[in-house]
C-alpha cells in the first residue's frame, strides 16, 4: 500500500518533468528555426514589402522626388502591351516546357534506376552536371553553338538537311523553342533526381509481384510504379510549373526577350524597366508593380496546381 502511495506521489514530479522536458526541446527547436526566419524576413519578406511600396510610387530609384501615385501603375500596366505579351510569353513557355521536363526526366530516372544498367553513377552524373553549371556559362556556349556559323548550322547543312543556316535565336519563329529545349537539357537533371527518389520507394516486392502475375515492363510500369509514384509527380509538376514561370538568366543570357520581343519574359521586362535604359529613365514604381501583379498570378496556379494535386492523391 505504501509502495502504491509512493507512486502516486511521484506522478506529479514526473509529469512536471516531462513537461520541462517537452519545453526545452520545443525551446530549441525554435531557437534553430528562428535563424532561418530572420533570414527569410530579410531577403524575402522585406523586399516584398518594398516592393508593395514601390508598386504604388512613380519614382525612377535614381532620385528622392518619388511621388506617390496610387494604383496608377496597374491600371497602366493592364494597357501596356509590351506587359501582356511577357505575360502571356511566360506562360506559353511553361505550357511547353513542363511536360517535356516531366516526361523526359521520368524516362531518364526510370532507366537510371535499374539496377543492372552498368555504370548507371557516371550516367547520373553526366546528367546532373549541366544543373550545377551556371546559365550564364551555358548561354554563352549554346549562342556559339547555335549561331548562324555554328556547328549545328553546319553540321545539318553537311547532311543536306538544310539548304541554308537557321538563325535559331534571331528568328522569332525559332527563338522560343530553342531556349524551352536548352532549358530542358540544363534542369532535367534536378527533376531526374526528385523522379529518382519516387522510384526507390517503390519496394521491389511490387516489381516481383507483378512479373509473378506475367505483367511486362510496360504493363507494371504504366499500371503499377506510375500510380505509386503520382503524388511524387505532382509535387515535381508544381516545382516545375513556379520554377519555369520565373525564368530569367537563361533568357537574358541568349536572347535579351528577342527577337521582337518574341521571348520577352515578365522577368526581363521587370529588369528591362527597373533597371535598363534603354526605354528612358528606369522605372522601379511600374517594375514592381508589374512584379506583383505576375507573382499574384504565380501564386494563384500555385494554389490551382495544389488543389489539383490533393484530389489526385484523394482519387489513388
């Protein structure tokens, strides 16, 4: 009975212990993540606070006369044409680079995974070196390589396939498939990577099973593995949808939004008017206006894409 009380009595201590206990590690557990808040407050929260501001000023960010001017930069923004046709150039260029990425970097990381395929390591290094390699260094390579004196020119006109060298990115025809296709081969490899990783949580027993039941390749990848792994492809899908609507340095490197605008993205025409001169005085009122308004966008197919994603994983 005494031994009974005694524990009684020591409940109290020991759940204030745990309770102590719990209070440290939460304790810690914000100290560590504080540090990535402060970070996050200043290089994103600030300047998108900046950014409201500025959206409602026509000030050039060269001088102290910033006047303040309301919603008068939207209301310019939604007449500008140059503004729409970047608009509508981000998402054209995204409608047609996101399943390419997608199915090219599922079918890369479906042969990388097997495991009887020799020296598959090197292949996925091969594969994931264009990634680290800064877009700047690969523009100025693929202007060489795609010039009008280029090797591609010659070597299709080697082969008779072209009588006459193709301007790939002076041709506004031709400009905007080039950069979805050399954006393609630079960050596939990021994708092939996140496919890979679906792909090996799938358990062999599955594989095993199905071949038992006389499934094929094509029968247990379609059929089985795919199902498995489309919460996998739905995340990559949304990365792959916000990354390419923010393309900047590939388009800047090769073509500068030409010819005629025709690769003109909402991120080189932000640069063009904050910072260039080449329309007049820079405008960093109407820049982050414009900013604003497409990153609201961005945000919206964000959500879109997420809806669309958690049913899909409702219906598997």
């Amino acid at each position: 009975m005494k031994k009974v009380m005694a524990m009684k009595g020591n409940t109290p201590v020991v759940s204030k212990r745990k309770r102590h206990d719990t209070l440290v590690t939460n304790a810690w557990c914000w100290l560590f993540m504080s540090i990535a808040v402060i970070f996050y407050i200043l290089f994103q929260g600030y300047p998108i606070f900046c950014s409201i501001q500025y959206s409602l000023l026509d000030w050039s960010g060269l001088t102290n006369d910033a006047k303040f001017i309301g919603l008068a930069n939207y209301k310019e923004l939604l007449q500008d044409e140059l503004f729409w046709n970047a608009f509508w150039n981000s998402i054209k260029y995204t409608v047609m680079i996101v399943p390419l990425e997608l199915v090219v970097s599922l079918l890369l990381a479906y042969l990388l995974n097997n495991a009887k395929l020799k020296g598959r390591s090197i292949f996925r290094t091969m594969y994931f070196v264009p990634v680290v390699t800064t877009a700047s260094v690969v523009g100025i390579i693929m202007i060489f390589i795609l010039g009008v004196q280029g090797p591609v020119n010659h070597i299709l006109m080697s082969w008779n396939l072209i009588e006459q060298p193709i301007n790939f990115l002076g041709n506004a025809k031709y400009a905007m498939p080039t950069l979805v296709i050399i954006s393609l081969w630079k960050d596939c490899g990021t994708y092939m990577i996140y496919w890979l990783a679906g792909l090996q949580g799938v358990s062999k027993d599955v594989y095993e099973a199905a071949y038992m039941d006389g499934a094929n390749e094509r029968q247990t990848f379609f059929h089985i593995v795919l199902p498995l792994i489309a919460p996998v492809g739905g995340i990559i899908a949304l990365l792959c949808a916000l990354n390419s609507l923010k393309v900047f340095d590939i388009v800047k490197t090769m073509t500068e939004g030409g010819p005629f605008y025709a690769t003109d993205v909402i991120a080189t025409f932000v640069y063009r008017s904050a910072f260039s001169s080449e329309i007049g005085m820079p405008r960093l009122g109407y820049a982050s206006a414009a900013a604003l308004l497409f990153g609201a966008t961005v945000i919206i197919v964000g959500l879109i894409s997420n809806m669309i994603k958690s049913r899909l994983n409702k219906m598997n």
